[in-house]
C-alpha cells in the first residue's frame, strides 16, 4: 500500500493537480502502474482522504438536468441514504434502487488545500 500511495502522490505531484480539478476513481487509476493491485489501489486512495493525511477529499455529484451537468451532493446527504438504505436522486427525488444510486451518485476526489500549500515541503 505504501507504494501505491507515492505512485497516487507522484501522480498529483506531475500532473499540477488543483482545487479546480477533480477526477474519479478510474482516472485516478489510469496514472497509477498497474503492477500494484486494485485492492492496495483503493485501500491508498482512501487512506490519502483520511482527516488526518489531508491529501484527497472525497466528494459526489449527480446530474442537474436544470443545469444540464453533473453538480456536487452535499456528502452529508449521500452519507444519510447511505446509512440508512433509502435512495433517491438528490435532485430529483426520485426514489432509486441500491443499484440506481450508486450508479448515478458519482463519487469524485479532489486534492485539499493542505497539499497544495505543502507539496513543494
């Protein structure tokens, strides 16, 4: 796993990641060598949201068709229905299956402010 996070941390590092880009899990893997196993892959990308490594920030978006783009969910919101088993769109109300939420709640991450102000450390 320790190899898999100074891969993802190389790859924020190169690509000049900001707080105006975000990406999913699959891009993210795209850049990471394929040599180390999905499950360190995700493992990493999880341990580098903790509160405490302040690397990556987790966040999710469904798609707005009044503003005809994916916006971004309050993650307290998805958190609830993820908790207690009860789905819907977040903008439509719709009510969703297990299997309809999670494939339109898109999860997305982000680098945090703290790696931007200490990359260069």
């Amino acid at each position: 796993m320790k190899t898999s996070c100074l891969l993802i941390l190389d790859h924020l590092l190169i690509a000049g990641r900001d707080l105006e880009v975000s990406f999913s899990f699959d891009q993210l893997r795209e850049n990471v060598d394929k040599s180390i196993s999905d499950e360190d892959f995700i493992c990493s990308v999880f341990y580098l949201t903790r509160d405490d490594i302040q690397i990556l920030e987790q966040g999710y978006s469904a798609w707005k068709a009044v503003e005809d783009r994916y916006v971004e969910v309050k993650k307290d919101k998805v958190i609830r229905m993820i908790n207690s088993k009860v789905y819907s769109h977040p903008y439509t109300g719709e009510e969703l299956s297990e299997k309809q939420f999670y494939s339109e709640i898109i999860p997305f991450f982000a680098v945090t402010q703290y790696f931007l102000d200490h990359k260069h450390d």
